[in-house]
C-alpha cells in the first residue's frame, strides 16, 4: 500500500520507495518528503439501553447494509469524542452524553484504508431516533440477538461484549 501516490505533493518530483526502519516508504528525491502511510482514526459510540444495542444500518459501501454503532472519520479540527457526539445525531438522531472509552481498537478489512477507532461509551439525553447521513435505518438489538455487523473490528468488540454481558448487571442504563 505505499504505491498510491507517484508524485511528490510539494515539488512534483516522482516519488521513490525506499526502505526506512523496516517499512517501505515512498520518499521524494528532490526535497526530502517522506509519506507516512498510517491509519485513519475514527470515533464512534456505543449505546445500550434496556439491553439493547443501538445500531444504524449502511445505506452506502463498504458493507452496504450491514449494521454498525455510529461512528465516522474523525474530522481535522474535531476531537474524537466531539466525532462520536456527531456520528450519534447524524447517523441516529439522538443527542448522547459520553461516559468514558469502551475500546480502542484497529480495523484493517476497510477496503478506504486501515483505521483505528476509539469507541465511547454513551446514553442518550435528547432526540429520538431518525436514520439519517449515511444510515439508512437506526434500531435498538438484543445483545444477543444482533444483525449481520460489518468491519472486523465491530465484530471483535461486540462479540466479547455478548460474552461478558450480564443483563441487568452492566451495559443497562
Ligand atoms: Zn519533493
């Protein structure tokens, strides 16, 4: 993956691979740029209430139709936390409190390119729900009843949340 780009974006000059500590690195031979291929960080939240997982469907690719916990690309001038808030009412339509990470975890099947997430813990304080941006339906599921997820990461934090959920124990409101 560190073919992407041929051309130096400060001098135009054809970039060259080279190996520096171990990566492959694309480095310009003119001005010394050096790209960095790293992941994207991403926010989301995750939201039970009466057991039940808050989930938004994807209206767009990748994973068309899977269902995911709101979350997005963390925004230039945006903190994480300030992207999870946003996901929630963009993607569900509900205004969330955070009450603190849940997980931080990489995500290397997304065919945009490798990520990493930071996922809240939230409760909803206001709104109701409204599928809306890139989601096309929004819904709460039983833990252990949940829809077909996407992304491998998704997939790894709600599987060891079935497994340590306790109903009425954690994760209820
Ligand atoms: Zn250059």
């Amino acid at each position: 993956m560190t073919n992407i780009y041929k051309f130096c974006p400060i001098c135009k000059e054809k970039l060259i691979e080279r190996v520096e500590g171990g990566y492959p690195r694309l480095r310009c031979p003119h001005c010394g740029f050096v790209y960095y291929h790293n992941p994207a960080p991403t926010a989301g939240v995750l939201v039970i209430e009466d057991g039940r997982l808050l989930l938004v469907k994807r209206r767009f690719e990748p994973y068309r139709g899977f269902w995911v916990m709101p979350s997005g690309y963390i925004e230039y001038q945006e903190s994480a936390s300030e992207t999870a808030v946003r996901e929630a009412e963009e993607e569900a339509g509900v205004c969330v409190e955070l009450d603190g990470i849940h997980a931080v975890e990489s995500c290397f099947d997304d065919p945009r390119g490798n990520t990493v997430m930071i996922l809240y813990r939230g409760h909803i304080i206001d709104g109701s729900l409204k599928a809306g941006d890139d989601a096309e339906e929004v819904a709460f599921f039983a833990i252990n009843n949940l829809p077909e997820i996407a992304f491998d990461l998704q997939k790894r934090i709600l599987s060891k949340l079935k497994e340590e959920y306790i109903p009425g124990v954690n994760g209820e409101n």
